[in-house]
C-alpha cells in the first residue's frame, strides 16, 4: 500500500462537502491503491454539524480512509496536505453586491493561500470550486508567491461535462462516445461551451447538430444550467459539482485518455490572447500530476468573440480585487 496523501477541504459541513469526502475516501478522486488523511476545515459554528459528517465517514469503513481531522484553523488543515480543495466560500446573501460576494471572500481565500503557502507540501495541488471561483483562485495563488503557478486551479469540470451531456442527449450518443468537449472562459453565464472540435463516436459533432440548436439551445442550457438547477431544487448543485470536482483531480493526476482532453481554469500564460495571470478554462491534457493547454486550435469566430467577453469579465473581477488589495 503506498504512504497516504493528505487532502485538505473547506466547507466540509455544507452540501458538496457531504457529497465530496465521501466519494474520495472511497478513492474515486485519486484512485484505488491511495490511502488518504482527510483534513476538514470549517468555520467554528459549522463544527458541531461536521462531528456527524465525520461520524458517517468513519461508518462507512472506507478502506482507503486513514485517518479523519476537522478544524477551524487553516493552518493545522493545510499542514503537509498534498491537494487543496477549496470548496468552503462564503454565499451571496440577500441586499449583497458582487463586490460585496468579492470582497467577503478575498479576505477567506487569501487566508487560505497564504497558510497554503506556509503549511502544506512541496508538491501541493489546489482546486477551487467556491464561487467565484476563477477569481478566488487568483487570489488564493497571489497570497502564496512561492508556490509554482501552475498548481493553481478553479473548476469548470462541471460545465464541461453539463456540455457533453447536452451533446450526448441531443445525438442519442452515451456521454462515454463523446471527445474534445471545451469550455473556455469564467465559471459563470459568460462561459463559452465550444463543441466546435467535439467527436460524436466516430463523427464531428458539427455534422451532427444543427449551428441554431448550438446557439440557441446548448450554449444557453449549459452557461445558465447552475441558475436551473438552484431554481429547481432550491440549492445549488451539490452532487453533480462534487462529482466534478472529483473528475477535475483525477484526471489532473491520473492522465486525460489519448485522443481527448479536459476543460481546467488554469493561469494564462497567453494563450488564445487571454491576457497572462488571469484564471481562466482552456482545454488541456493532463499526465502524472501535469496539465498542459491545448493551444494550437482554430477558434470559430462567434468563440473568439465570446472568449473575449468572458475574458473581460474576468478582467473586471480581477480590477475589483485589485482594488481591495488582494493581488499584493
Ligand atoms: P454550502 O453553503 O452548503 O457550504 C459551504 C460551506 O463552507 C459551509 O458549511 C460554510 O460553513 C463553509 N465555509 C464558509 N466559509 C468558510 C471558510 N472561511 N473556511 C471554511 N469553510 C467555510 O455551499 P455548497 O453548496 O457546498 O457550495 C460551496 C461553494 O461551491 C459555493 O461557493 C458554490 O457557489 C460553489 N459551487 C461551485 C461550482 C462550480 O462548478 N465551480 C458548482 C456548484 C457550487
Ligand atoms: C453551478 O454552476 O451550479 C454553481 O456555480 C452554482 C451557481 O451559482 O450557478
């Protein structure tokens, strides 16, 4: 059996937390032969309610569990972890601005990179799917400086896979047949779902569905399915992005399958003029813990011009949490 890895996660007592430990324990996230720590980090009134989540991980006998700890002290959840899932982020309540949402959590995930940076492992990974989720892990990264830029990233996992799901539904194909899905830009309604190089079995999608149903059905439904699902179930997606989040890091450690590729918000380094530092999603392909941007594709038009809105918008956050003097 190899050494254990310590996976710290943040807002373990809320609704994805309750879907996420689980799913890792049982080694979904990082495989079958990989013991894990679980290190929980919630604010001090959540505690109480993440007794009973830690009472039902240790119900579960997980054999890959090795040990469970909860604390509200970012410093003694980070120590020695080798993934970081910031999940923990404070919501938007009512009356609040967005610069209100931004600035509640610049001052969470800013605490959290720099105890990152002083406390967990050499090799750390850290995975932010609190929203805003692009911009919270700018910030995360530019409170801890010393720590390699591309270990930075935020989850748009779950919009990709809401687009093959379109895409499957719509073709009559399983979700398993379908390939080079992308979603490029911010987790939010600015996305942009791109099945312009999706493979459909063994077809181009663009063969296979029609440019207004792209348009006018699958680009909607995909950008706007995070406002469906609150409307529908009264919460936020919990399953279904704590099962993203699971996919995000599997694959960035075990390796994307060849021929395919995955949808990551990683740090720009330029690529497809989004300007250098912001968080951004792009296609990338993964192998032994390392990502790399697919950058040598032909952006459509109608793409480009809506990568550029996303970007800009990712831009606005980034002058916003400048503003507040969270980039340093
Ligand atoms: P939730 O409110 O049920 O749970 C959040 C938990 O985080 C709470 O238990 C809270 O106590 C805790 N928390 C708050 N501040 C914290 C801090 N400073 N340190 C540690 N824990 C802290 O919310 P949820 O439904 O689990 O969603 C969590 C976040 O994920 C939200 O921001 C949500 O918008 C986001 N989300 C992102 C995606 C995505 O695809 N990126 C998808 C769904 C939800
Ligand atoms: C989602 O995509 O489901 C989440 O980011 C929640 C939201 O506010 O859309």
């Amino acid at each position: 059996m190899r050494a254990p890895i310590t996976v710290a996660v943040t807002g373990g007592a809320g609704q994805i937390g309750y879907q996420l430990l689980f799913r890792i324990a049982a080694g979904d996230m990082l495989g079958p032969d990989q013991p894990v720590r679980l290190r929980i980090l919630e604010i001090p009134d959540a505690l109480p309610a993440l007794e009973g989540v830690v009472m039902e991980l240790h119900d579960s006998a997980f054999p890959l569990l090795h040990s469970v700890d909860t604390t509200a002290d970012a410093s003694v959840a980070f120590e020695g972890a080798g993934h970081a899932l910031l999940v923990g982020a404070r919501p938007r309540g009512p009356g609040m601005e967005r610069s209100d949402l931004l600035a509640a959590n610049g001052a969470i995930f800013s605490a959290q990179g720099r105890a990152i940076q002083e406390h967990a492992s050499q090799d750390i990974r850290i995975t932010v799917t609190g929203n805003p989720a692009n911009t919270n892990a700018l910030i995360a990264a530019a409170a801890a400086p010393d720590i390699p830029r591309e270990r930075f990233s935020a989850l748009t996992r779950l919009d990709h896979n809401r687009a093959i799901a379109q895409l499957a539904a719509r073709t009559g194909e399983p979700v398993a047949g379908i390939r080079r899905m992308i979603v490029w830009g911010n987790h939010s309604t600015t996305q942009v779902p791109d099945l312009t190089h999706a493979i459909v079995g063994e077809s181009l999608a663009t063969d296979l569905v029609e440019r207004e149903w792209v348009r006018d059905e699958f680009a909607p439904t995909v950008a706007n399915r995070g406002a469906a699902v609150i409307a529908a179930r009264g919460a936020s997606s919990a399953a279904s992005a704590a099962s993203a989040t699971i996919d995000h890091v599997r694959s960035w450690m075990l390796g994307t399958a060849p021929d395919d590729w995955t949808s990551m918000s990683v740090i720009s380094r330029g690529e497809y003029d989004v300007p250098e530092g912001l968080v951004s999603s792009f296609p990338v392909t993964t192998a032994e813990g390392e990502w790399s941007i697919v950058d040598d594709l032909e952006l459509e038009p109608e793409v480009a011009e809506q990568l550029r809105a996303s970007v800009a918008e990712l831009e606005q956050e980034r002058e916003q949490v400048r503003a507040l003097g969270y980039l340093g």
